[in-house]
C-alpha cells in the first residue's frame, strides 16, 4: 500500500513516511492508492472486539508494520484509557443508533485516533530510521486540541504546538487546553478563527526555507489534524464496529444498508465514513450534518464550495469551519484520483474563495451524499426533545447529527436503519446543555457540570474531574501573523 498526493506533484510514499511528512510537498494531502476490502464476514467481525477489529482493518494499510507491531501500537492506545469497557458503545435513541466516540481521556471523539496516532508515529520515525524530534502543529476548532495534546503527553523525540481561536471554543476546551501538563507540550490562542489557524498551519508546514532550517538544528515538522493520514485511518474503525454491531444485535442482517449521519466541519469524520463504505459497509446515504456554518451542506446540495460567507461563532464551536481540509480528499477519490482537477479547484479556492465541480465529481455527490444544517435554536430543541423523551442525553454537536437526520428520514421516507456519530461528552459544552434541558447555568462552568450531573445522572469524565483545580500553564493570545514567529523561537531557530 503506497500513498498518493491528492495535488499529484508530491513523491508517492509509504505510510510511515506519509504519517511523518503529514502534508505533501506540493500541499496536497496523502491518500491511500487502493481501498483493500472487508476480508472476514460480518459473522466473523461481529465476534471481535474493538481491539481485534482495529487491528483487521488496520493492517492493510500499514503493510510496513509488523503484526506484533501493529498490535502492540493498537493495545497501547485503547488499553485503559477509556471509560467504556468495549471502547465504543452503541446505543439505541430516538430511532437511530449513535456510535458514542467520547468516553476516551479527553471526552471527544478525537480520542479514538489521537491516542493511537502518537504509537503509529514513533514507530514509522523508528522504521524510518529518523533521528529528528518530530514537531508537530495543530490548529483546533477545540477537540483536536486536547485530544493531540493527552495523546502526545510526554513522548520522547516530540513536539507539539497547539493553536486555538481566542474566544472560539467552549470554556471546558479552553481549560483544557489552557492546563495540559506535557513537557513538549505549547499552546497558543490565536485573535482569528479557526479557518485563520488551519490556512497558517498549512502555510508554515509547507514553508521549504523553514523546514530546512529546523532540518539543521534536527527538527522536522509534521501535523495532528485530520491532514495527516495516520489521524483519518483509525477513524475507519469505528465505523465498521458500528455496523458490525448492529449485525450482532439483529437490527440489520448481513449485507443490508444502513445510513451513516456525521456532524462535520472539517469533513474529516464523515470521510472516514466514506473510506469504511469503499472498503464493504453497506451504506445508502452519507449523511453530512453542518452547523449555521453550513458550507458543507450547500456544498453537497449544490456543487459549489463558496467560503465567501459570514463567519457564525456558535453553540457546536468544533464545527465553526468554513475551509473544510478533508474535502480535497473526496474530490480526489470521486474524480477518479485526477490530481489536475484537484489542483484546479484548491487554487480557485486559494485565489477567489470559491468553486464549482465537474459533472463526474457532481455525480458521485448525488449518488451517495446527502446533507442539511440546524441552527443554534434547533440544536437546543433536538437536546431537550430527546433528553426529555428517553433521557438520552446528547452534546451540541451530536445533536447537529440528530436533528439534521431526523430531517432526512422525514422528507425522504427512508427510515433505513441509521448510525450517527455522537462526537462528544455533553458536560464539554455543559452551559448548551442545561439550557436545553431546562435546567438554567450555575455560577461558572465547573459548577454547571456539577449541576448538569445532579439533575441528569450522567457520570463526569475522569478527563474532566479535575479541570476546575488544574493549574493553567498557557497563556499567550498572538497575532495569525506572529504564529511562525512563535514556532521559530520555540525551537531555538
């Protein structure tokens, strides 16, 4: 298994160099060559646990690692660090079945790639036969963050430099990040959003003249974020456990479909998603759910991306994007890998903010995707509606999934059996959630998730326990313009 730059002007390289580089030269994003299929039966998958199934779906496309490599990567990373002994519950309500990612360190969905990503990483350098601290940047919407930050706690020959928009992510995120303890951990807030983040990251990463410079002083860069393909593979997983799940529980038999609904911003998880069908899970619809961001939806509706929109600061922050990464990835697969049309329509997205697919591209849309958006309103309704009915209790951006699949299912008329991604712990965006289930705020955000638990029943992350008394360590707000700046004397250069 080789891996490809969706810009087609990078060299094609094996996976561990791929997870090392994170984005390729010519700034496309690694993709794998192929999709390897399903080789056991659904019988067969729905037997395993979460451990042995990741392990299945994973070896294809980390040939280079061994089996007792691989393993012993996939055991480091989900042995005892989450709270659910099956790592991924699935759980039935309000008709649909959520697939809940969140019970991990950190309490978000980014747990399930980022506690694996950091043992895949140092074994490719040690394959690899590097002897550069690997460097790593993330830019977060909020999750990513503290996820990257818990997965890279501590490892040796590493670095990681997190940015986060100043005033953009919950004040749960915000403290998370603010307090992370690592050694090689730097965190910084940014006065821009997410996107102004993400475009500079991708800037410095690319910066030839940098990277050399840090190559002298024994420094190579490569990133966390849904861009590195060692971040997107292991999302693959939990949604093959999903349908393996409802095989085993009777809902579907082998075989038949089911729709997949995705609260995205970055596309990232719902391409997962894409990547887990084109390997044998039977779906009928992808189902794209965006926030009042909702360039996604009109996106998939339309064919045209146009980021030249007003910017909303919303109750689901991890989803306020409007320049979503992964979608390069989709165009290249859905344009039969052509790289030219890729690198077409990134730089009309680069120099006018905007473009338009062709009809092939447009095909594969319509024949697969389907999308809406609810706004902060209807998010509130939707955690309120489905608490108050069955007391399931969901965060904002799940609920963004709920609400915009209930909407599908309705104007449609197709009730196929549906799995959506449940990305995160209510008590993250705790104020939303007592508001919606009408039991008002406390005092400040610790007191409200102390309020969220007495009312509700709901069990507080260990993540998140001791927030309050965490002593913060982070603090410097800087200029997008000052970020390079921040990495260059970071690093002594």
């Amino acid at each position: 298994m080789n891996y490809n730059s969706t810009r087609g002007q990078a060299p094609q390289m094996n996976v561990c160099s791929a997870i090392i580089k994170g984005i390729a030269s010519d700034k496309g994003l690694y993709v794998p060559e192929s999709f390897p299929k399903l080789t056991k039966s659904w019988e067969e998958l729905s037997m395993l646990n979460y451990k042995e199934l990741a392990y299945t779906v994973l070896a294809p496309y980390i040939p280079e690692f061994t089996e007792e490599e691989l393993k012993a990567c996939i055991s480091g990373a989900y042995d005892g660090k989450f709270s659910e002994e099956e790592i991924v519950p699935v759980r039935k309500a309000g008709g649909a079945w959520f697939i809940e990612l969140y019970h991990g360190p950190t309490a978000a969905f980014k747990d399930m790639a980022l506690q694996l990503m950091p043992w895949l990483l140092t074994k490719s350098v040690e394959k690899q036969h590097e002897d550069k601290t690997v460097v790593i940047l993330v830019s977060t919407s909020g999750d990513t963050g503290m996820a990257a930050l818990k997965g890279f706690e501590n490892v040796p020959g590493t670095q990681i430099v997190v940015f986060f928009p100043d005033g953009a992510v919950s004040p749960v995120q915000e403290q998370q990040m603010r307090t992370a303890s690592g050694n090689n951990a730097h965190v910084f807030s940014i006065l821009g959003n997410f996107d102004d983040a993400q475009t500079t990251q991708k800037q410095i990463l690319n910066d030839k003249e940098l990277s050399e410079r840090m190559a002298e002083k024994g420094y190579t860069f490569s990133a966390a974020n849904s861009m590195n393909i060692g971040r997107l593979i292991p999302q693959i997983v939990y949604y093959v456990w999903g349908y393996s799940r409802l095989v085993a529980n009777g809902t579907v038999k082998a075989g038949d479909p089911v729709n997949i609904c995705v609260p995205s911003g970055n596309f990232g998880n719902i391409l997962s998603a894409y990547y887990a069908m084109r390997m044998g899970v039977p779906v009928k619809r992808l189902i794209c759910a965006s926030n009042k961001n909702k360039v996604l939806t009109d996106f998939i509706n339309t064919g045209t991306y146009d980021a030249n929109r007003e910017f909303f600061v919303t109750n689901s922050p991890s989803m306020d994007i409007l320049i979503s990464s992964n979608l390069e990835r989709l165009l290249y697969h859905l344009a039969g890998n052509d790289a030219e049309e890729v690198r077409s329509l990134m730089g009309q997205l680069t120099e006018k903010g905007r473009y338009t697919v062709g009809a092939k591209v447009r095909d594969g849309l319509e024949a697969l995707f389907s999308a809406g958006y609810a706004d902060e309103d209807e998010i509130c309704a939707a955690i309120g509606e489905l608490y108050n009915s069955e007391g399931y209790l969901m965060d904002t951006h799940t609920a963004v999934g709920y609400k915009v699949w209930k909407d599908y299912a309705a104007n449609e008329n197709d009730y196929t059996p549906a799995l959506i991604a449940s990305t995160a712990s209510p008590y993250k965006f705790a104020a939303t959630i007592a508001d919606s289930i009408g039991i008002g705020q406390g005092a400040d955000q610790f007191d409200t998730i102390d309020r969220l638990m007495i009312a509700t029943g709901y069990p507080i992350p260990e993540g998140l326990k001791d927030l309050r008394s965490r002593k913060v360590i982070h603090t410097e707000s800087i200029r997008r313009e000052d970020m390079k700046q921040r990495v260059e004397q970071l690093l002594g250069l």
